[in-house]
C-alpha cells in the first residue's frame, strides 16, 4: 500500500485473480448441484412442456446424434448452476469493484 491507500497494478491483478477462481469454484459447485437436480426432478421436461403441443406424432424430442440427450442435460445443469451460483458471482464482482468507487 502506499501513502494515499492504493494498491499497486499487481496486487489489483491478483486480487482479480483470486475472485475470477472463486466465481469459478461457486459455478463448479453450482453445476453439480444442479447434476444433482436434473436426475432427481424432471427439469427437462419441464423446459420441454410449452411445445410438445406443437411437436409432431408421437410428441417426443427427436435427438439427431447419440451424443445430444446428454449434451441437452450437461447444457441444463450447467444453467442451473450458473443460476444458483449468480449470488457468489455477483458479490465477487461487487466486492472487486467497490473500492475503487
């Protein structure tokens, strides 16, 4: 610290560091918690309840390669868990830029 109270440019670069793999760990969790979610609830079907009307017989989701019903779940929990971690983003940043105003 200085005279005045400010940090020099590194520290500002480590402390954003820091927050970035915080921000980070909290997805991460996030993510497996909504895993966790996707296999207890039937979220996707619940996403997927507004157009099974407009869906052709026999109203199912049609995959087009083997890989996609478990990309589609990945995709969703990686949703979910972005949303239940946005209150840790959202400090993280308040928390880097709050000194500076």
């Amino acid at each position: 610290m200085t005279a005045r109270g400010e940090m020099p440019f590194l520290d500002h670069l480590e402390e954003l560091r820091w927050r970035i793999l915080w921000s980070l760990l909290a997805i991460f969790i996030g993510a497996i918690v909504g895993w966790l979610l996707l296999s207890r609830f039937d979220v996707v079907g619940i996403l997927t309840r507004p157009i099974v009307p407009y869906l052709p017989e026999p109203k199912k989701i049609i995959f087009t390669s083997p890989a996609e019903p478990f990309m589609i779940t990945l995709k969703v929990a990686f949703a979910l868990g972005c949303l239940l971690a946005s209150p840790v983003v959202i400090y993280q940043i308040w928390a880097f830029l709050a000194p500076a105003l």
